[in-house]
C-alpha cells in the first residue's frame, strides 16, 4: 500500500529533490542569445572565478629582465613598437590603444629587450588582463625583439587630454 502525500501547505512553496533534477539547456532566441536563469547575471555560470578577482597577483618570475635602456635600439625599434601598439583596440573603444594615450613609454636595451610602459583609462578596465598580454605578445612578435614586457603604471594618471587629435576627432570629443 502507498501512503498518500500531504498535500501542499498554502503559502509554502515546494521543496525541490535534488535527485530528481534535470538540467536542461536554456531555449535560444532568434538573435543567437539564452533566455532563462542560467543566464541571468544573478547567476553566474560555476566556471567563473569570483574569488580570483579579489586574490593578490602570483608571483609568476616573468620580471623584466632588462639591460640599461640603449637609445640606439630604442629608436630602431620604437616605431615599430608604435607600429604593433596600433593594431590593438581597447573593445569598448574604437580607438587603438595608442592612439588613445595608454602608452607611456617604450625602452629596448641593447640585447632587443622591450618594456613598454602604459596605462588603462581606469583601474576597473575590464580589459585589463587583455590588453597588457595582447601588446607584450604583439611586441614580441616584432623581428629582432628578443623579449618583451609590459608594466601598468598609474602615474599620471590617464585623462582624456592624453589622447591624439585623431581619436578626439573619432570619438567626437571636438
């Protein structure tokens, strides 16, 4: 004989069985998007690492391993850092990075060892991971570099006065 089950309180709402679930995927849109809870930005899929965001930086030993900064190879190899720097847009702005005023600086040393120097427009710049390895590995591919490094910096600190005439004409800043 079965026994009956109670029946639902009023107001109560029901008690999922975990062993009974079923993960189904959310429905797709015409526009190629999910509509459902898993992609709700109140739930965050599992394979984001929240914690990584708040966790001090690991020491990795990928310093510079610079020499002293040799003005004959930092003119040799300047315009065509600038050159790569170009190729590389920050996403929320249709302006290269360059062009926007992040690069501070740009040292080689006599080995062809490069450490470029930049800023972000702010210290929660989403791109802030990208950016940086995106323009050490574009610098690096350069013939001739043997190295490359990017360090942030936040002195002084970015403004809209640090970008050229082109990206203020571009973005409508005239």
């Amino acid at each position: 004989m079965v026994a009956a089950a109670a029946p639902p309180m009023p107001n109560a709402s029901p008690v999922p069985d975990p062993a009974r679930a079923v993960a189904t995927p959310p429905a797709s849109d015409a526009g190629g998007f999910h509509s459902g809870a898993l992609d709700s930005p109140f739930h965050p899929p599992e394979a984001w690492n929240i914690d990584s965001l708040t966790a001090p930086r690991p020491e990795t030993g990928d310093k510079p391993q610079m020499g002293p900064v040799d003005p004959a190879a930092t003119a040799e190899f300047q315009p065509l850092v600038v050159a790569a720097t170009k190729t590389v847009f920050d996403p929320e702005i249709p302006v290269d990075i360059y062009e926007l005023g992040l690069i501070y600086g740009i040292d080689v040393d006599a080995d062809h060892n490069v450490l470029v120097n930049m800023t972000l427009t702010s210290p929660a710049c989403p791109s802030a991971q990208q950016l940086p390895s995106e323009v050490r590995y574009k610098v690096k591919a350069i013939p001739g570099v043997k190295d490359a490094w990017v360090e942030i910096v936040w002195e002084p600190p970015w403004d809209k006065d640090r970008m050229s005439e082109a990206a203020k004409l571009q973005l409508g800043f005239f």
